[in-house]
C-alpha cells in the first residue's frame, strides 16, 4: 500500500492520480472530509484526518510501505515556523514508528538551517528528521511553484494588474507543481536503492514581467506588474492576514529567494511544463 499525505493539494493530487493509473492501491490522506467521494470514485481507500493528530495518523500508516510525504503549509496567521515544526514533527514520529521500505519527502530550493525564515528552514528540518529515521528516502527540492501565481490570475482577470513582491525584471526558476508530482510518483515506485536529493525546476527562468505577458494571452487582456518595493513587503504581508512573527519570517524567506542565498542546482531535472501552460490550465479548471 502506498500513501499519499494532502492528496488534494498542487502536487499530492498528481501524485495520486499517477499511482492510481498504475493500479496500486493507494490510500490518500484528505483534510478536508466533502473531498472523500471523488477520491473513492477513483480507486483510493481515503483518510481525513488533521496531521497534528499523531494517533490517527499512526493508524493511517498502519498497512502502509511507501509514502509521499509533504508538511502543510501552515496558516499565516499563526507564527508558521512554529506550526510548521509541530506538523514536521507529528508525521516523522509516525514514520519512525512505521513498517516503511521508501519514503519522498517534498522540499524546497533554499531549503536551510535557519528557525525563521517560513519553508525554507521548516522543509529544511523535516529533510534532516527524515534521513534520521533510516527509512530509504528520495527528498524532492523543488523551485517557486508557478501556482503561487494562481492568485494572480484572478486579481488580473478583474483589474488588469497583480502585486509581486519579486522585481519585475527578476529571473526565477519556476515549476509546475503537476510536474513535481510525476517524479514523486516515479520515485516513489523506482527500487529502494534510488535514493537521494533532486532538484527540480522547469523549462526555463521567468520574471514576473513574463507572468503579466502569460497571464495576458490566457485572459486576453493586458495584464501589467504591481512591483512591491521591499519596504513594503511587511506591510503587504499583514494585509493579507499575515500575523507579525509570518509576516516577518515570509520577509526573510522573499529576501533569501531574491538575493540569491542558497546553492542553486547546476544540472537540475526539468520539467515540461511552460507557465503559460501552467495559468491556462489553472484558469480552464477555475472557469468551470
Ligand atoms: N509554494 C512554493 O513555491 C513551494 C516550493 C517548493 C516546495 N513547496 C512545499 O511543497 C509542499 C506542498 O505544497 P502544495 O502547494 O502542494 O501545498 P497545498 O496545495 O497547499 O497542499 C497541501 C495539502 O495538505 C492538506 N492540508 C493542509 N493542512 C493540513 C492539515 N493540518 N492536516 C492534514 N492535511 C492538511 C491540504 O488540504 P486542504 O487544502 O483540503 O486543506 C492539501 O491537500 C509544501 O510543504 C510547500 O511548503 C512549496
């Protein structure tokens, strides 16, 4: 039996999705109870449970031999560095206790030793617990998923312009998560000798000026940058629900990804996935 932790979220679903189009069974962990019908239509035996809560996730591990695992994003208005490693901690409890022959962790480039700085330092400890439970383990370093754009597509559907913290003009490795749950999918099933880290990232860098010509060929009409000054970053963050200690650990993760503090891989894998693809397919699923 194979698992899949947030089956319903960008890159759990492809996950899932691949796994079953094998004709492995698969049990998938859902949040959210009104999901459970369309998962079980699939073929998927379903879970609904909180990851906070150790005793039900345990029993959702219980047949289980290989898991995609990923920490939820926490909710920005709580202090997410430390909701963040209550939930790492939660699932690799359950996985130390578990009967697992292969495990793939979802991480992030920029992935660091550091308590404050949002996923980059919570996906970083949930890489280093998971390589301590001796499970054979594939960890997944993904680029900035271009789904962070799917807000946007809504904003400048309405008016025309979306914010970005990032400069206009600033190149960043980018990917479809869709992409990202095909080689989870993959590595999952691959012999428990492949192990180790991948990095992933997709056909080509993108600025945010090249978000607004995306966006303005899905939505035919002309979409143009709102460029958020970094001053302004805390301030965009509390506007949108963010409570001091997030705002503030969003500030340092934005600052690290657009000054270029971390090892960017040399050879990473690619995806196939181009951005405008990625927002025309957003915005086909959001009009139905
Ligand atoms: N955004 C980026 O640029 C980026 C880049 C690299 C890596 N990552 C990391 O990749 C991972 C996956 O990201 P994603 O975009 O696929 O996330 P996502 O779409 O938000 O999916 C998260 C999944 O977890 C579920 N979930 C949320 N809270 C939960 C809880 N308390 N208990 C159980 N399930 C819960 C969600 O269900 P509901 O939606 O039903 O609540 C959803 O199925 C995250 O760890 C993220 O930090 C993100």
């Amino acid at each position: 039996m194979d698992l899949v932790l947030g089956a319903s979220g960008h890159v759990g679903r492809t996950v899932a999705r691949r796994l079953l189009e094998q004709g492995r069974a698969v049990t998938v962990v859902l949040h959210r109870p009104e999901q459970a019908a369309e998962w079980s239509a699939r073929g998927a035996s379903v879970v609904v449970l909180d990851v906070h809560d150790t005793p039900s996730l345990t029993a959702a591990f219980s047949k289980v031999r290989r898991a995609f695992l990923l920490n939820p994003p926490a909710s920005p208005s709580l202090d997410v560095d430390n909701e963040e490693r209550r939930t790492v901690h939660s699932i690799l409890r359950v996985v130390q206790g578990a009967s697992l022959e292969k495990i793939v962790v979802q991480s992030t480039y920029g992935a660091q030793d550091n308590p404050h700085c949002g996923d980059l330092g919570s996906l970083y400890a949930f890489e280093q617990g998971a390589r301590e439970t001796g499970v054979p383990l594939c960890v997944m370093r993904a680029a900035y998923f271009m789904s962070n754009w799917f807000g946007a597509l809504s904003t400048a559907r309405q008016s025309g312009v979306f914010p970005s913290l990032l400069p206009k003009d600033f190149k960043a490795p980018m990917v479809a998560p869709e992409d990202v749950g095909e080689l989870a999918a993959r590595l999952l099933v691959s012999s428990v000798e492949e192990t180790g880290t991948y990095s992933i990232e997709g056909p080509e860098t993108y600025t945010p000026e090249d978000v607004a010509t995306a966006l303005s060929a899905v939505l035919e009409r002309d979409v143009t940058v709102d460029e958020i000054p970094r001053s302004r970053w805390p301030e965009f963050y509390h506007s949108h629900g963010f409570c001091s200690e997030a705002a503030q650990s969003y500030v340092t993760m934005t600052g690290i990804f657009v000054d270029g503090r971390y090892d960017r891989p040399r050879t990473p894998l690619r995806g196939a996935t181009d951005l405008q693809i990625c927002l025309r397919h957003q915005a086909s699923i959001s009009s139905r």
